[in-house]
C-alpha cells in the first residue's frame, strides 16, 4: 500500500505507532517498524539517559526506520533534540508546543519533521516552515487533547495542504485506515490498539482494561480548565470530574493526576492510574502481536475499498 507516507519514511505501510506517555519504548516501536509500520519512541517526561538507550535499543531490534517524539512542554526538550539531531534517527514527531524554531536544525541534521497540530492555520505555518509532512489529531484520542474531532480536521486540514497529511484520533481498525485515505491523509496514527499489543511493555492489567471498555468506556478529565486529558473512566477520573466540578483549586487538581500516568503502564493501577486511551475501544478484543495488528489493519481497510468501489 504506496502513499506519499509510505514514500516519504520508505516503510512498507501507512501507520505511525502513536507516542503514547511512559509506554512508546523501543520494544513496541521496533515491533511496529518490523510489521511494515513506523513505530515511535515517546520521550515525555523520561531523560536524556533513558532515550539514547532507547534509541540503541530499537536499533538492535530493528533496522527498519522508526521515529522519536519530544513533547515542547517538556524543560530539556532542547537537550532531546540536540540528542536526536546527533544520532540521527529517521523522523521525529514534535507536539504540545510550538514546531517552528526546531524544523529546521531538525531537517539540517537528515531527520525528518513531522509536527502534530490541532487546527488549519498551525498545518499551513508548520508547511510554510518546511515540515515534511504533519499529524492532524482528533479529540477521539487518548491522552492530551484538542477541540476538534478527527473528521472535522480531516474535512478542513487535508484540502489545504500540500505535503503529507497523517490522520490520528479514534483509529483502532481497517475501516478508519480507509476512511482517513479516502478523505485525502497520507495514513494514519493509531496510539491505542498498540497499547493492547503483545509487544508493549504496559502491564497486563492495563492492556486487559483496554480490551475490556466498551465505546463509553474513556471520561475527559480538565475539561472545564482547558487541560483536557482523555482516560478510560476509573476512581482516578471520577473524582477528577467531582472536584473540577466543586471548583476544587488547580493545585489539589494536580495532585490528584500526579505520577498517574505512570503507575496505569507500570504497575498496573487500573482504579487509580490514569490509562490514556482513545475513543474507539469497543473494536479492540484480544490483544494481539503488532504483526497481526497492522496485517488486520491492511485487510480490513483494502476490504473496504474494495466495497466502496463497487457502489454505484
């Protein structure tokens, strides 16, 4: 399945391995490159120690191209890019901040850019800034999220822009893969359903939790104080959204998210961790090998094309 994605990263299929907080390691990444995708190495909140062997790590499992993101919140996103630069990985995602002052010492080093925006008029400034291609994310989406949902970007964003166009938010099956190229994306991210894969390091409890949610199974959290996190709904999220709605101060608001998103992947506290997932769960069943997930993704979405041409 060639797209201008697939030509631009040379990999044998369109789907980026979202960069998923204290889970997108080199063990699910490389997994993800080896099945035809791109896997990426999240690097919110870890050190600089911890990406480089990271980086080493995915090249002793794979030697298909793989990506690292750097989350601009973070204090030494600087120090990261100045890493990623020197080793020279195939493409870095950058978001939660702004792309610009960082494309172009990325793209002088060979890396290739791709920032993930929340609207039309940052696509059309990370292009005009020579971005190699950008991720357009829906509020369907686990974790930090925007307004807009994925359709609403894809409807808006795709017509405007020139270079590649990845599509991310709600995608968990082959009927979304097709949805998002027959609207015009390049492919697509899908964070989630590599949650629930065999690979990933995340606890078991956790990736069971995944298969488990129903389609009303995600509450957002900071909603109301514009610091939206999308979770599966647990005791963490319910008291969330009882003290936001008692006005609680932010500072006790914090307190209660601190060191969360850790514990959900690493220990396995699916009562009290916040577990970042997206909107479309209730397709996710069986937690399966990164292989056969995106070799469903594949059959599922060249299925439905097919169907789609035979409408008349």
């Amino acid at each position: 399945m060639k797209t201008k994605l697939t030509e631009l990263l040379n990999i044998k299929y369109p789907i980026l391995q979202g960069a998923m907080a204290w889970v997108s390691e080199a063990n699910l990444a490389a997994a993800v490159s080896n099945a035809g995708g791109a896997g990426i190495i999240g690097t919110g909140g870890r050190d600089l120690t911890w990406v480089k062997e990271q980086i080493d790590l995915a090249r002793t499992l794979t030697d298909k191209p793989f990506g690292v993101n750097v989350v601009l919140q973070d204090d030494d996103k600087d120090e990261k890019i100045e890493l990623i630069c020197n080793e020279k990985v195939s493409f870095v995602t950058l978001g939660a901040g702004n792309p610009v002052p960082y494309i172009e010492k990325l793209k002088n080093a060979g890396i290739k850019v791709i920032p993930v925006v929340p609207n039309t008029k940052l696509a059309k400034r990370v292009e005009a800034s020579g971005a190699d291609a950008l991720i357009i994310e829906g509020m369907e989406a686990g974790g930090h999220i925007g307004k807009l949902t994925t359709l609403s970007l894809m409807t808006q964003v795709i017509p405007e822009i020139k270079i590649p166009v990845i599509a991310a938010g709600g995608f968990t099956e082959g009927r979304g893969l097709a949805a998002a190229l027959i609207m015009g994306a390049s492919g697509i991210q899908a964070g989630t359903r590599f949650y629930a894969s065999k690979e990933c390091v995340a606890h078991i409890d956790t990736k069971n939790a995944i298969v488990v949610a129903g389609d009303m199974g995600t509450e957002i959290t900071g909603y109301i104080s514009n610091h939206s996190i999308r979770s599966l709904k647990n005791k963490a999220t319910d008291k969330y959204i009882e003290l936001e709605k008692a006005n609680a101060p932010y500072e006790e608001l914090s307190k209660l998210r601190a060191g969360k998103a850790r514990s959900a992947p690493f220990d396995g506290d699916v009562e009290w961790g916040l577990i970042q997932a997206g909107q479309s769960l209730s397709v996710i069943t069986s937690i399966n090998s990164c292989d056969e997930i995106i070799n469903d993704f594949i059959k599922v979405a060249e299925e439905s094309i097919e169907k789609l041409k035979k409408l008349k």
